[in-house]
C-alpha cells in the first residue's frame, strides 16, 4: 500500500547546505544557503567517537578538514578543534564543524525543511539511525515540517523506523535496484532517493505509480535540472547554488 504522507517539501535542495559555495555541512554552508534563498538543506550526519551528532560526509577526515584519519576514532572536542574550511579556501580559514543541534536551530529559526542524511561511521549503522531519529524528534518537535531521513545504509533506516516510526524516510540508493518497491515497504518510506543519471521518465511514472516521491542527487546542469522537474521529479539536490535557486525554474 502506497504511504498517506502529505508531502511538504519545497524541489530545490542545497546540497550540503551550500553546495560548492561554502564548506560543506559547516556553519558557513548554512549562511550561504539560506542567503540564496534555499527553503531545504540537506546535509549528512555521523556519530562522534563520543557519540555526539556532527555533520561529515567522508569516513575519514582528510578531505574537508586539517584533521587525519576515520572521524569515528575522534570525540567532539577534537572534531570541533579541527579547521574545516580551509581545504576549500583561506577565505573559510578557522570553519569548524556543525553538530546536528546547530543545524536544527538554524534551520528551525528560519524555517528551512531538512533532509537528514544518516551517513554512519563503518560498523555504527543502526545505532546511528537509533541516534538521528531520537535527536530529530527531540530537536524538532512537532514543528510543522518534519526533518526527511535518509540513508543508503538499510540497517541505519531500520533502526530510524524502530526508534521514530512517524519520522518521514527516504531510500536512498547508488543504483536503481530491482525490488526498489519492496525495500520502500520494508522502511515504510515515502520516497526514493537516486542518482540523477538513473532518472527517466519511465523511472519517475512508475515511482509515482506505486505512491512514492522521487528526490535526485546530484543535478548540477540547469538544462538537466528543467528536464527533471518537467518530467516531474518531485526535489532535486543541487551544489550549484547560484544558478539552480528558487524561484526555479525562473518565472517568466
Ligand atoms: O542525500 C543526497 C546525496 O547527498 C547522497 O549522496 O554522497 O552526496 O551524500 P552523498
Ligand atoms: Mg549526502
């Protein structure tokens, strides 16, 4: 049976928070996104060695910060030390990390939807989904709309569902596969999250078809992006932050 999910969410989403404009998931991404106007972040959130929440994408340190190493070996204290704007640009110098706490209460002052993504250390799958979904009901209440979840890790989004089973989830998948419709059941999710390359009108008829949305990452062409929209993908995710902003495509 297709979800009853009343779905609120807006179809330009900052990738990151600020796409290629600002370090990734810092402080600094979710001042540049919001000053383009983005009305959704998404933006990928991991568990400290001491079991604090914090925005990262990589396993490992090296890439967006001074730091070295898989960030599960780190505590907070020695994540939020390390600078995380750099490897970008001298102008970033001195960024640090965000926690999920911040993130909520920027987000939240400003009404801007988010798009968890539970991006677990290796080997911490379930209990970080178990830790997202706690935190995102206690940081979010019953605020009017509700943080989307996500995950490429089955074993983090079944633990989510355990732990907030009214939290909205979305699959997220590095290619399309052929039983999509029975794992959306299984998480009991309301949308499926996929490469934009895989997106064919074909694709998007028959995720609707079955009762789902269906969400792009990463569309960083605006032809491509005015393709998917028309063809009715339902929220792309997009680095590209000045030319693919809301009002997209641009009213006439
Ligand atoms: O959640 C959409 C997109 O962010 C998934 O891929 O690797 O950028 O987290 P990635
Ligand atoms: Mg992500």
């Amino acid at each position: 049976t297709a979800p009853s999910f009343r779905w609120p969410y807006p179809s330009l989403i900052a990738h990151r928070c600020g796409g290629k404009l600002a370090p990734e998931n810092t402080p600094a991404a979710m001042r540049v996104g919001a000053e383009h106007g983005f009305t959704m972040f998404e933006y990928d959130v991991k568990l400290s060695k001491d079991d604090v929440l914090f925005l990262l994408h990589d396993d490992d340190l090296d890439r967006t910060s001074n730091g070295h190493g898989p960030a599960r070996a780190r505590t907070w204290a020695e994540l939020s030390a390390l600078d995380a704007g750099s490897w970008l640009s001298p102008a970033f110098a001195g960024e640090r990390m965000a926690t999920l706490d911040e993130v909520a209460a920027f987000t939240l002052q400003r009404s801007i939807a988010s798009n968890v993504e539970i991006k677990p250390c290796p080997g911490r799958e379930a209990e970080t989904g178990t830790a997202v979904a706690l935190a995102v009901q206690r940081l979010w209440g019953d605020a009017a709309v509700p943080p989307l979840l996500s995950s490429f890790s089955e074993d983090a989004l079944a633990a989510a569902h355990v732990a907030a089973p009214l939290l909205p989830r979305a699959l997220l998948v590095e290619a399309i596969p052929v039983d999509w419709r029975d794992r959306l059941v299984r998480h009991d999710c309301v949308a499926l999250n996929v490469n934009q390359k895989d997106v064919t009108p074909d694709l998007v008829r028959d995720v609707h078809e079955a009762g789902y949305r269906l969400c792009a990452w990463t569309v960083n062409d605006v032809q491509r992006a005015r393709d998917l929209l028309a063809w009715g993908v339902d929220a792309l995710f997009t680095d590209m932050l000045d030319t693919i902003r809301p009002p997209f495509p641009a009213r006439a």
